[in-house]
C-alpha cells in the first residue's frame, strides 16, 4: 500500500467536474462505480469512456502531458509503469462514493 493522500486529489477532480459538469453527481451509478474500470469509473460513466472524459476535461490530454493529468485530480491511480496496489484503488473509490454522496445523498 502506498502512502499517498488521495483525498486531495480527488477534490481536485471534483471541483473540476463542479466547474465543467455541473450536476455530474447526480449521474454517477454507486452500484456500478468502480475506478479500476475505464468505463464505470467517474469519466466511464459521465463520458462513456475514461479516455473520453479526459478528452473532455483537457483536448490535449490524450497526446501530450500537461499540468492536468488523470491522477491529479484522482481518476487513476495508473501512470506508466505503476503498480497499484487493490487497498489504494478501494481508497480511491470510497473517495469518489463519498463525493457523491455529499452531492446527492445516499
């Protein structure tokens, strides 16, 4: 297990969402949400895709590095050649659950 503050970053994410999704909260599925999957994942299920959700969040993000990535603002854990462990991945979905919640309720 890592020691990173995930909590961070995944307000940060929140708050971009916020800023270019307002309501996004309320289309997320708790039932179906889970961050090791591209498409039921916070961008899978708002963009159809993790890939197209970062798309949306930053058009440059798909082909080149730039001050916003999927980790900052907590959509992954992956970069390349990481090798996350299952309670960091579970840290960051009950993260994300618990931001929806704040937004929505149970």
């Amino acid at each position: 297990m890592s020691e990173t503050d995930f909590k961070p970053m995944v307000a940060k994410g929140a708050e971009l969402l916020d800023e270019r999704r307002p309501g996004w909260a309320e289309d997320i599925d708790l039932e179906l949400l889970d961050m090791t999957s591209g498409w039921h994942c916070v961008l899978g299920q708002l963009y159809g895709d993790y890939y197209d959700g970062l798309e949306h969040m930053d058009p440059d993000l798909r082909y080149r590095i730039t001050d916003f990535s999927g980790r900052d603002h907590g959509f992954t854990l992956n970069m390349w050649g990481t090798n996350d462990d299952d309670e960091d991945w579970y840290r960051l979905h009950e993260l994300w659950r618990q931001e929806v919640v704040a937004r929505v309720g149970p």
